[in-house]
C-alpha cells in the first residue's frame, strides 16, 4: 500500500503528459536524488527509502509513492512539494490557460 497516493485530471495528449511528468521528475531528482526510468507510460522512480511511480493516463497523472521508515517523518513535506509542482505545471500547460482574459461581451 502507498504513503502517498496523488491524481491530478489534465487534458493534455499522452506524450505532453509524459513530457510533463518527466520534467517534475527532473526536478525532483535533482532536489531528492532519485533515478528514474519509463516503463510504457508508468514512470518508475527509486532511491533509498522510496519507491515510487507516476502512471499517466489519457485524463490523468496518478502519482504512488511508498515511503521507508526513516523517509515517513516527511511525508507532508513531500505531498506538498509534489502536489504543487504538478499543479504548477500543469496550470503551465494545460489548453484554456486560466491567465488568460475572458472574452468581453458585447452589448
């Protein structure tokens, strides 16, 4: 069973969703030193203490990450990093961008 299970809807063809997942895990590897490695569209990550992966989906990201005992002491730490990058991310990408300005109407 996952520490942390996370899902994120999206709108996004497979190949930018996996083109965004691969950059949170860019991020994150960097920030958390973990490899990672696809599998199909799942995308396996490892490091001491965690285990993890992020299958996407025509409509979704589906993050599951299980945690070592020493690593569970930051779960909410970790659950919060994520779930703001992808949210980032995905606000980034996502079609009807929500920075943009509603049309005016007309009279």
């Amino acid at each position: 069973m996952s520490d942390i299970n996370l899902v994120r809807s999206h709108s996004l063809s497979i190949a930018k969703a996996k083109a965004l997942v691969q950059s949170a895990a860019d991020g994150l590897a960097t920030q958390y030193d973990f490899e990672s490695k696809w599998h199909g569209n799942t995308l396996r990550f490892h490091r001491s203490g965690v285990d993890g992966q992020m299958l996407v989906t025509d409509s979704k990201i589906e993050l599951n990450v299980t945690l070592g005992l020493l690593a569970k002491p930051f779960k909410g730490k970790f659950v919060d990093r994520i779930g703001r990058g992808l949210d980032k991310l995905l606000a980034e990408t996502e079609p009807g961008d929500k920075t943009k300005k509603p049309a005016k109407k007309k009279d």
